[in-house]
RNA sequence: GGGCGGGUAGCUCAGGUGGCUAGAGCGACAGCUUUACACGCUGUAGGUCACAGGUUCAAGUCCUGUCCCGCCUACCA
C-alpha cells in the first residue's frame, strides 16, 4: 500500500539516490564506445575551497547538459577535479601561519610546500562531497588536481614546447606588483577601483632661472624617483625651457626637462614629472630618452635608501604624508586638488599595485591570440550568448604579453635551470645534466608559474596530454565549456590559446557563458559583500532540487540573475507539487492497478487524454529546444508550466471524475505522463525525479518505455504528434468552466449553492462534445446541477452570461443575482471587446495590410474580428436586455 | 574616452529571426479545511512596454537620438 508523507523531504532520499548513481557507476564514462561523445570538463573550483552559489549555478547547469546528453544517448563524460589556486591559497596558509606565530620565510619553502599538501588532503574532500551534494554527475573515477604528476608534466611539456619557439622568455619589464603578497601579477589580476585622491601641485624650479615650473601629482612620494620632466614639444608655455633642468624639491636633485608628445598639454599643469621606476607610463618615456631608473620602492611597499634618509623605511603612504608636510613646509607645494581616479587593487589581497621594474617570465601570446582569433571568426567555437564573441575578439585583438611568473611557492616551479658557471638558462623536463658550457652546477629557477597556466591546459591535460592516451582519441575536443563570463579572458581564453597551440585543437566547440548570481539589489553575490546564499545551508533548508530549479530558472541570459530567496520557496513549492501529484496517483494505482490486457483494450478516444497527450508533445518540443539552444529559464518555465498549470490543474481534475465514474484508464495515462515528465525533469532535479520513477510501476507500456533500471540512464522523450482537435475543444471546454467559476465568484454566488446553466451554440460538434462533457464533469468542477445545452434557447429571467466566440453561456440566477453587478459585469468586457474590434478593424481596412501581409496572418486578424464581433452583438444586446429589465 | 547590457504589472523578470486580445513567479485583494498538495484550490485587480523621432501594411521587438541604471575596457599624470 502506498504511503507517501504529504509533505516532500528531500533529506529522506537526496543520500540514498546518488549513492545509487556511483554504485551502479553511471557517471563514469568508457574510452570505448560505439555512441558519440560529449564531455564537458569542469572549471576546477579551488581545492581548498567551499561551494559558493557561482559554483552552485555553474555546475548545476553543467549538470543538466551532461544528463540530458546522457539521456540522449551519448558517451558522457564529465570530468571534475581542482585548482591549486596559487596565491589565495598561500595568502589564507600565511593567514594560518600567523596565528601560530610564525610565517612562510620563517618556516622556510620545503616545510611550507610540505604544510600545503596537508592542508591540501585535509581540505581536498570538501569541495568534491558538496558538489555531489549538489547532485553533480561528475565521472569520479577521473577525478584530477592540477598539480597530480601527469598535469604538471602537462605543464613542463607545454612551457618548454613554448620556450623552444620562443614564446616564453625571460625580461626585465614594468609589471604589477604586489607589495603584500610579494609577487608580480598580470593585469587581468589587478582591478581598478575609483577613489577620492588628490591633485598635488608642486613647485619645480628651473636651475639657473627664476622660473617656477609647476607639476601636478597624485603620487607626490614617486617624486624622491624623477628623473625628469617632460612637457609637450609644441607647448609654447614651456618650449623655451626644454634641455634646461630642474631642481627636485627634497632630494635637491637636479633632473632635466625633455620633450615627449606623449604629454597632454590639456591635462593638469601641462608639464609631468617623470618616474621610469615606478610608472609604466614613465618607463616607456624613460626608455625613449635614456633615462635613469631610480627605484624609491622595496619589493613589500616601503621605501628604500635611494628615497634619502629623510624617507628611507616608511610605508608608501607614510611616505606620501611626509612628503607632502615637508613640501608644505618649505614652500614647494601649490595647492591640493581633490582629484578622484582609479588605483589598481590586487584582486586577491586588496593590496594597491605597483607598477615596479623587475625581471620576470613572460609569454607572447600575440600569435596565440591571432590563432585564438581566426578559430571564432571561422566558427571552430562558438560564443552563447553572441555578445561574448565582441568582447573575446576585443580583448585577443589588444592582448599583451602575459606575465607568467609569480614569486610564489605553492605551484609549479618554472622548469628553467640557470647555470652557475655561465649564467645560461637552459628549459627542461628533468633537471639537465649539465650546461651548454659544460657546467655542472644547474641551479632551478625560484618562482612559480601563474595559476592560470595550469589551468589554460586543463581540458587536455586531464586526458593525459602529452601522451596520446585513448581518452584524448575520445574525448577531446570537448563538446563545451561552461563558466561565467567574469573569467572569459582568465580562463577561456588561455584555454583556447593553450589548446590551439598544444593541441592544435580548439579545446572545446562551444563556450556557454552564465551570468553572475546577483542579490536583490541586482550586486554580485560573494562572501566579502555579506549578500551571498550558502548554497549548503539552502540545500538543507529547502531541497537539492528546489535550489536546482531555482537557479535554472533564474537562468535567462542577463548578465547578472537576481536570486531573490522567494524564488528559492517557489522551487521548493514545486518540488511539493510534484510529490503530491506522484503520491496522487501512485496511491489511486494502488486501487486500480495497471493491466496490459486491460489497456489493450481500452484505447478508447477519450478527450482529456488526447489533449494531455498533445500538451506533452509539446513541452517535450520546447523542452528540447529550450536545452540545445541554452535556454535554461526557458526550460524550466516550460516543465513548471506544464505540470503545475496543465496536468495538475486540470487533467489530473479529470482524473478524479474518472475514478469517480470506475474508469481508470485516465489514471493510467496520467501515470504515464507523469513518467514521462519525470525524465523530462531529471535534469533539473536528479533526486526528486529519481525516487518518483522509481516508485512509478514499469511492467507497461502506454505511451513510452519504462523498462531501464534508473531514470539517469533513461532515454530523453520522444515527442508524439500534436492533436490539434482535442486541444481546440478542450480549449473552449475549459473557457466555459472558468467562466462559469468566474461569474459565480464576481457575482458572490454563494460557495454552496448549486447552479443551473444553458449553453446556446450553433455548432453541432461542440454541442456534441459540451453535450458528453459537461454534464459529466460540471458538477465536479463548477457545483452546477442541470446542464441545458442548445442551439438557440432564450436567456432565462435574470440570469448572468458570458460569450465565448458564438457560444453563450446563461446561468439563471433569479434571486441571488444583482442586476446592477451584472451589468458592470459585462460593461467591463463589452468596453474592452469595442476597444479591440476598434484595433483589428484598423489594421483591416488598412489596404497595404491585406494586400502585404502574409495570408496566415490576415486570415488571423479576420478570424479574431469575428469572434469579438459576433461577442460584441451578443453583450450588446444582453446589455439592452439588462436596461429594459 | 571607447564598448556592452538593462529600463515591460507594486517587486523580480520572460517575451530566438517584427504579426495571436503583452506573459510568469512573488506580492496585493476576495472567497474556499473540495478526501494529492494550505508548500494547496478558485477568482479579481494591476501595464501609454523609459522618452522623442524614424523604417514598415504591422514595432515591446528593427534604426537614430535623448535621459537614467549597471558593467566591461583604456597610460590622461
């Protein structure tokens, strides 16, 4: 006997089905298989990490494409695995370390690598439990960290290919640096934030004149580093003072004043003071006129002894307050301006970049960026949605070179030697025997290479690349990378860089790129703002499933999707709705079991099954069409709608009356259906659908098969024709039930009270199935008593109508009804009935109209004129009628 | 400075290639303990689709301009 709780737990039975899942081993893909392919890998969340709600919204969509493709019939493959996040990692051990007392140099770089892997295979576990939490059908047995022995050969294999076509050298360059975490950064890491500077004017004076030139900063401290001065050579101000030199105020040295056109002659004092140490800008114009470089920085943000004693040892901004006093104090400085612009920010620590000239790794990336760009204009992968295309094309167009190293120890080590004796570098996998020159002494380069490195070879070396392994025969190119278009230029774009140039393959087809999760006030969600859902404590409280659905549906291709947490509820009044409309028909299945025999016998034409057969047909279509084409919303609204507002509402109605009436058939169909959708469903929530389709009974077959032994690994639905007939008459069926129940509600008919109606329609086929229906079903549905349908019958003493199209509705309601209620009743819907004809008139009588438009839309417009005509003369007289009464 | 996205019901958003009387969820209001579900059922109200032009037989949808909001990008010290 069934005996389903009316309210669904999710907690009951989350555990229990995905343990299924991994016992069986669906998720887990052959290398040998006679279906075709479709792989997606994961972008590898931190391992040290939790699941946050971009996580939560980004493999909840992987998800659904990989057990819709599974569904399908395909060779799925999902590969998961982690990230070592080189520096937040380190920045939170550092965070650690401090508590104890002690830190990263302190305890020295093998004791911290060593503290890094503990905390690594402690840590490990989480990320991966919850993403299967999350219901994540991930291949575990494939499971990779990027720095497992094979991705890091990955990793020495690509730089050492990439240094021998000298893609990858070393230079001395401006970079970003960051004083916090004592490393150079790329630009991609640094992130501009807007804040309330000021314009410092100061005096320069002209050696050997009386002359006064007046710079103007925001960075008064990078005055102890000038050099020079430049101004515009065709600034008539100052030309006469080019080749001259000035005084710089504090340090009293003397630097020149040279011409660059370079220098904005609008902007400030027209004149600017030059720091080629600490300025990329200054640096350029530094090279260009043979300028010194006086660097006034330590590597951690303090200044050093070039800064002169006075400064030597404070802070930047320490620095900054001293000088400006001291400016003050001895007249150089003008005035201040406020003067708000945007400083560079480490994305990671918070910490104010600076711009520093230090020898550094880099990568060219220009000619892999010219292969990235030919690989989307020819279409090797696509961009959803298309706006992306501009912004990838943009970026790759303007690319510079990238930065690799980072002065970091938790990561790959560069795999360059430099050798003692002649100072060479020499690249390779192993550490080299000797030197070119016969030296034997190869000492390993110190830094690391950036995280994004590793992770730009992901999508091939998970499948063991450089090997020519059988999983890269299978699965790669992979079918699609899914991710938020934040890190389109982090890690899509060096996938494809690193893909095309290792692989000679675009790593994957197509890139889908989800929005952000934002909160109620349309900001991004994440930890620091305090505004992000834990999507843990959300699965606890409302349900996998109810989240799943949730975030796909609030999946529409806006760039930033608001999860409000009524959305949350609403998915998880779903989930109920769907447990009870199963636990509905399962326990009616108990009464009237289903019996092949029986069903052979019995495919009979009934209405509601047709039209419910119909409907399916169609949310299997758009089901179908929303998952090929991304449309996450757009799938979930399409299933919500149809078996929320379509087989719950009304066909599982019509069940009721048939069990009433010891007709089970319908029952069965709605069994089917329900099957059915389930499938349909999987995707979304794995777990929910999972327990129903277990518990549906599977020794029949109605519509389709039930026959494998999970729905994962069912097949996607197959949509039947559509029945066109049975949705029109099951369409003006259910218009006369809501307007009977709506007349009964306006006009405050009483909730007990039985009514009687009369129906006048001149057309003999739906007299005939209003005829079947209604009397069978009315009571039911609207508590009407006696039906009377016709062709033509008078409007009975003070009774309400409604029209629909030449049907008339007459509910006779002598003594409950307000005459004057009535009437505004239907002035109501005849004012808007005028408005409309009004409209489709207009467009009809416009000659251009029908003699342009397609014939299918004319024929439309005709049609709806008639209809509101012929209703239009029906309340008009009934109005009349109502006056007269 | 360049580029992108958005402005549709009280709120949050849907409305692929222009063509049904502009939709949903949440909220509001009224009424229902109808034996799957009160995490429910039934009904009602609520919109000059930011503004101004234009293209078209036809514009929420395409074009131009304007005004807001958000984001990305850029070396203006």
């Amino acid at each position: 006997m069934t005996n389903l709780p009316k309210i669904y737990d999710p907690q009951e039975i989350e555990g229990k089905w995905y343990k299924f899942w991994e016992e069986k081993r669906y998720f887990h893909a052959e290398v040998i298989s006679d279906k075709p392919s479709y792989t997606i890998v994961i972008p590898p969340p931190n391992i040290t990490g939790i699941l946050h709600i971009g996580h939560a919204l980004d493999n909840t969509l992987q998800d659904c494409l990989i057990r819709w493709h599974r569904m399908n019939g395909f060779n799925v493959l999902w590969i998961p695995g982690t990230d070592h996040a080189g520096i937040v990692t380190e920045l939170i051990m550092e965070r650690k370390l401090a508590e104890e007392g002690t830190s990263r140099k302190e305890i020295g770089r093998e004791e911290f690598i060593k503290r890094m892997w503990l905390w690594k295979s402690e840590s490990a576990g989480n990320i991966v439990s919850q993403l299967q939490q999350l219901g994540c059908s991930c291949d575990w047995e494939r499971e990779r960290f990027t720095m497992d022995d094979g991705l890091s050969k990955a990793v020495r294999t690509a730089f050492v290919k990439l240094y021998e076509q000298d893609l990858i050298y070393q230079d001395t360059y401006m970079v970003n640096w960051c004083p916090q975490c004592d490393t150079a950064v790329s630009n991609l890491e640094v992130e501009p934030i807007e804040i309330d500077g000021n314009f410092y004017h100061i005096r320069y004076p002209v050696v050997d004149s009386d002359i006064v030139l007046e710079i103007a900063t925001t960075r008064p401290e990078t005055m102890l580093g000038d050099t020079a001065v430049a101004v515009h050579p065709e600034d008539e101000r100052y030309q006469r003072l080019i080749g001259k030199t000035v005084c710089l105020p504090l340090s009293n040295r003397e630097v020149p004043i040279i011409s660059d056109s370079f220098v904005d002659m609008e902007f400030g004092t027209g004149a600017l003071k030059v720091t080629p140490a600490h300025d990329v800008n200054d640096y350029e114009i530094g090279l260009r006129h043979d300028l010194e470089q006086c660097v006034v920085f330590t590597s951690d943000g303090h200044m050093n002894e070039n800064a002169g004693q006075e400064y030597s040892g404070l802070s930047r901004l320490k620095c900054r307050e001293k000088v400006v006093e001291d400016l003050q104090k001895l007249d150089y400085l003008v005035k201040i301006v406020p003067h708000p612009h945007a400083v560079g920010h480490h994305d990671r620590c918070g910490a104010i970049v600076e711009p520093t000239i230090s020898p550094q790794w880099f990568m060219n990336v220009k000619p892999l960026a010219q292969r990235a760009i030919e690989a989307t204009k020819n279409g090797d992968v696509k961009f959803i949605p298309e706006r992306e295309t501009t912004r990838f094309l943009h970026w790759m167009e303007n690319i510079e070179p990238w930065p690799i190293s980072r002065q970091r120890w938790w990561g790959h080590r560069l795999p360059i030697w430099v050798c003692e004796v002649c100072q060479k570098s020499t690249a390779a996998m192993d550490t080299p025997v000797k030197c070119e020159c016969g030296g034997t002494n190869l000492l390993q380069e110190e830094d690391v290479l950036d995280t994004w490195f590793s992770s730009g070879l992901w999508p091939f070396s998970t499948m063991g690349w450089p090997q020519k392994t059988d999983e890269l025969q299978t699965f790669y190119p992979t079918s699609v990378l899914v991710t938020g278009w934040d890190i389109l230029f982090f890690w899509v774009a060096r996938m494809i860089m690193f893909g095309l140039a290792c692989t000679d393959e675009v790593p994957f087809n197509t890139v889908y790129l989800h929005g952000l999760v934002a909160d109620d006030k349309g900001q991004k969600m994440s930890k620091s703002k305090g505004n992000a859902i834990d999507p843990l404590e959300t699965i606890q409280k409302y349900g996998t499933d109810a989240f799943r659905f949730a975030l796909v549906n609030a999946s529409t291709p806006i760039p930033y999707v608001p999860l409000p947490e009524a959305q949350i509820e609403s998915g998880r009044r779903f989930t109920n709705k769907i447990w009870n409309a199963a636990r509905f028909i399962l326990m009616n299945l108990d009464k009237y079991p289903i019996r092949r025999e029986n069903l052979d016998s019995m495919h009979e034409n009934i209405l509601e099954v047709n039209w419910i057969k119909s409907r399916l047909a169609q949310t299997i279509n758009s089901a179908t069409d929303a998952l090929d084409n991304f449309r996450f919303h757009e799938l979930a609204q399409t299933l919500y709608a149809f078996l929320w507002h379509e087989f719950c509402d009304w066909y599982l109605e019509f069940v009721k009356q048939r069990i009433a009436n010891n007709q089970p058939y319908a029952l069965w169909i709605a069994a089917d259906v329900l099957e059915q959708t389930m499938r349909l469903l999987h995707p979304i929530m794995p777990f929910l659908t999972e327990e129903i389709w277990q518990q549906l009974p599977k020794d029949y077959d109605v519509i389709g098969t039930n026959i494998e032994p999970s729905v994962t690994v069912a097949e996607w639905p197959q949509s039947d024709v559509e029945d066109t007939i049975a949705e029109k008459t099951m369409s003006t069926l259910m218009n006369v039930i809501e307007n009977i129940r709506s007349i009964r509600g306006e006009l405050n008919v009483p909730n007990g009270a039985t009514i009687d109606i009369h129906i006048q329609s001149p057309d003999p086929m739906v007299r005939n199935h209003l005829d079947s229906y209604l009397e069978q079903y009315l009571p039911a549905f609207t508590r009407v008593n006696d039906v009377v349908i016709s062709e033509s019958l008078p409007k009975p003493k003070a009774s309400a109508e409604a029209v629909i199209g030449n049907l008339v509705i007459y509910i006779p309601l002598e003594g409950v009804i307000d005459l004057d209620e009535e009437k505004t009743r239907l002035s109501k819907r005849y004012q808007q009935i005028v408005k409309d004809i009004k409209a489709a008139q207009k467009t009809l009588e416009n000659p251009q109209f029908v003699e342009r438009a397609p014939e299918i839309v004319v024929q439309q417009k005709k049609d709806l004129l008639d209809r509101l005509s012929i209703e239009h003369d029906k309340l008009e007289r009934s109005l009349a009628m109502l006056d007269n009464s």
